[in-house]
C-alpha cells in the first residue's frame, strides 16, 4: 500500500545540536510538506517542497523526489523546536494528504 | 496565524449526542479539508471541499457528514457521538484543488471529548 514513513520515531537533543528528519514515500508526489506540531497541538507549516531544497533560518529541507524520499534539517536547536515533526504527501491522483507518524523532537536545555 | 479558523477550540460531549464544528478557510482559498487526529491512528483525511462541491472522502465515518457553504466556509457535523470519536480535528485550505501548486493551511484544531 502507500505509505509514508518517517524516521526516527524519537529524537532527544540537547540544545545547539543539529538533527536531521527523514520522510520516505511509496509513489511519485503532487505535493509534500512538513509541519511541526507545537505542544498546544497547532501544526505550523514549516516547508511545502514537493521537490527540490529549501532554507528558512535554521531550518532546511530537500525532497529527491526519484527517490523518494524527503529530509528536514534543523540546526543549532532551541528547546522551543520541541514537539512532533510531521511528513505528509499527496500522491498524484489523490486529494487528500497523508500523513507520517511523525518523529518526536525533544531539546533539553 | 495561517488564516484559517475553526470552532470551537473546545467542545465537551456525551455519547450519543451530535456536535457541529466550524471552519472558514483563508482568503481566497477554495478547497477546504478535514483531518482527524487520534491517539491510535494519528492523523488522518476525512473529507474535502472545492467551492461547495465534494471532491474527495477518506476514511469519513457514516455519522459524519460535511458541507460547505457559498461564503466558502465549511461545516463538519458528527452524530451518535462514540468514546472513540474523541480526538483533535483539524480543518485546512488551499488555494485549489488539483492544480501544482496544492500547499494546505492548518487551522488551531476543535478538541473534542465525548464522555
């Protein structure tokens, strides 16, 4: 079936560290984004890239869409990028994203 | 702020009741999805809208429906409310539907509890 995997499930830093974020889908891809979810539970777009590399600040994200696969890096992490970082596609043909599990970020001061 | 708004932000029921919840998209977007987001199955597709007009269903249960108004904002109605229906539901838009560029915006999310 389709699918859309990220890895890892859990991820524990402290600050200043850097982390990488990975998304691996099943099919070629319409749309591809990656949200960060805030402990108050509001998903924040954070990158829309279905292909292609992208920088905001301390985060940057590719999408090698022949491979299927996305990464999302943060840099210099702050315990505010705490909370769960999630991965979701839309699959041509489709109008509905799916979503990864996501991974959960922890930044220990 | 993504633009988008939903209410409530929390809503308090028992089981068996019906319970609507409320979303306008952005300006000038005229696709408006739904997403449920549970404990057990994360966060999944329900329905979506393009200017009043069903375009897609997921994994919508019967006792829900959906609709969404002339003025473009969009209703999603629950009945016969279960334990299980307890979750975080999330409305987003974009600027349309099938087109290259598809990027959705999230509104704050309805929590609701079913007791």
């Amino acid at each position: 079936g389709i699918q859309v995997e990220q890895s890892p499930p859990d991820l524990i830093l402290q600050e200043g560290a850097n982390s990488t974020l990975r998304c691996n889908f099943s099919d070629s891809v319409n749309n591809l984004q990656w949200f960060h979810q805030n402990p108050w539970g509001q998903l924040i777009n954070l990158f829309y890239i279905p292909s292609g590399t992208k920088q905001n600040g301390r985060l940057s994200a590719t999408t090698v869409a022949t491979e299927r696969y996305s990464l999302l890096y943060i840099s210099s992490s702050q315990t505010t990028d705490s909370g769960v970082y999630f991965c979701a596609v839309e699959y041509y043909g489709d109008n509905d994203m799916r979503f990864g599990a996501g991974t959960r970020l922890t930044v220990k001061p | 702020d993504s633009g988008v708004t939903q209410t409530p932000k929390h809503l308090i029921t028992a089981t068996g009741q019906r319970v609507t919840l409320r979303c306008s998209p952005r300006s000038g977007d005229l696709s408006v999805y739904w997403y449920q987001q549970s404990l057990d199955q994360g966060l999944q597709f329900l329905i979506q809208y393009y200017n009043g007009e069903e375009r897609a269903k997921g994994n919508i249960l019967e006792r829900f429906s959906a609709q969404q108004f002339p003025d473009l904002h969009s209703e999603l109605n629950l009945s016969s409310l279960e334990l299980g229906d307890s979750a975080l539901y999330f409305c987003a838009s974009s600027v349309a539907q099938g087109s290259s560029y598809n990027e959705q915006f999230f509104g704050p999310g309805t929590r609701l509890t079913v007791l």
